[in-house]
C-alpha cells in the first residue's frame, strides 16, 4: 500500500536565536494516490520495519550530497531513528561506517525509544558510539530516557511543541527553568513548534535556545544550499 504514495524529503531548518542555521531536521512526506499530504507519522503503523531502514537510507544518502556544504557552513543535520531503524543500522557496517565520516549527523530518538534497565544492552548505548544523539519531545508525557538524558547520553534535546504550546504563556517561569536544565545535560537545547513571533518573543529570556518550527519554511533535501544562513532576526522573521 505504501509503494502507492509519492515520497518527499525535506528539511526543517533549526535558527538560533540571532538569526543563524545551525541544524536541519530531514523528515519524510508522502502524497496519497488521492493527491493527499499525509507526514510520516500518519503511515507509520503501516510501515514494515524494512521499509523504514531503506527510508533512513535515503535520507543519508540524500544528505551526503551536500557533506562539503554541511561541515562548511558548520550545520547539524538530525535524522529520526526508531528501534527497527536501529536494529537494521547497527547490524549494516557500511552505513556505520558512513555515518561516521559525517560527523555533523545526529540520530534524534523519542522519548518513548525503548531502553534497556541494563543499558550496557540497551540499543542506545550501542548506538552512542557511532554518532552524537538528541532526544526528541521532552516534555510529552514520557520518562522513558530522562536518567540517561541526565547522564548525557544526548547532545541534544528538543522541548515538545505542545509543552511549548501550553507554557509559554501560562508559565514562562517554569519554562525558562527547564530549557536551563536541559542545557546543563544536554548542550543544545532546541524548541519545536514556533510558529510565528510571538512564540519568539517568549523566549527572549533564553537567548542560548535554538528554534524549529513552521515560522521557518522547509526546503527539499536536494536544494539544501538554497536555504538562509541568515535572517535578519527570529524576531522579526515573517509569520507567513
């Protein structure tokens, strides 16, 4: 059923909040037989785990077109991995040993990636060698990898958008704690979701964040260099 749907690959830019790219998240969209946009996330349930490790191929494949003017211009680029994806990279040398001629890749995992109680068999603690890690939706509901987040096991974390959504304004106070926190374990700390400038201007009060979401416009994986290292300012990006 899926080999109906047209595939797109495009990247989400991450902006600090001086204006500069800095990272790109590369995300999946399909386009139903019926002409319909549907995210990766609509179909995963009727994805097979291979189809998904041939997904995360691409996509590295993709991005390794662009490797000279991804380490030039110092950006990170952010691939999604589940456990299948995983199970399928860890067992594939050749994509290890790509992936670690790429040192600007970063696996991003969900809260929700399983781990192990024993973490010497847990699949992120195999992963860890082969390449930097962010851990992605902080803040949704699951604790899964909060003790390895606090062990720094992640050069990343990304704040959930509805966490966002919901405390920018209501309790900025508790907001601005936590993206303190997370930078204290994790480095980077990147919000998802901004969507126009007045989710910038609540952030004015942690200036080291960096920023995603639809207030920035997305760009195919194979017009890369035409996206902006520079705006003039996330707070006066256009809203559009």
């Amino acid at each position: 059923m899926i080999n109906s749907y047209k595939q797109r690959y495009v990247c989400e830019p991450v902006y600090t909040m001086a204006g500069r790219l800095v990272a790109m998240e590369v995300l999946t969209s399909f386009t139903t037989p019926e002409g319909n946009t549907v995210s990766y996330n609509d179909v995963t349930d009727i994805l097979t785990p291979e189809y998904k490790w041939l997904n995360f191929v691409r996509q590295l494949h993709g991005v390794s077109c662009w490797q000279n003017w991804l380490v030039r211009h110092h950006i990170v680029i952010s691939l999604n991995v589940d456990a299948d994806t995983a199970v399928w990279l860890l067992r594939d040398k050749a994509v290890l040993s790509m992936i670690a001629k790429m040192p600007f890749i970063r696996l991003e995992v969900h809260e929700h990636f399983p781990t192990s109680d024993k973490e010497k068999r847990g699949l992120l603690h195999h992963l860890r060698p082969h390449a930097s890690m962010w851990l992605d939706d902080v803040g949704s509901g699951s604790h899964n990898n909060f003790g390895l987040l606090i062990r720094g096991y992640f050069s990343g974390a990304k704040i959930d958008k509805s966490f966002f959504w919901q405390h920018h304004v209501s309790d900025k106070a508790w907001l601005e704690k936590v993206i303190r926190d997370l930078t204290r374990f994790a480095g980077n700390v990147i919000v998802e979701g901004v969507e126009h400038t007045g989710h910038t201007m609540a952030l004015m009060t942690t200036p080291h964040c960096w920023l995603q979401g639809h207030l920035f416009q997305c760009t195919d994986i194979d017009r890369i260099p035409e996206v902006p290292l520079w705006i003039n300012s996330v707070l006066t990006a256009p809203s559009g």
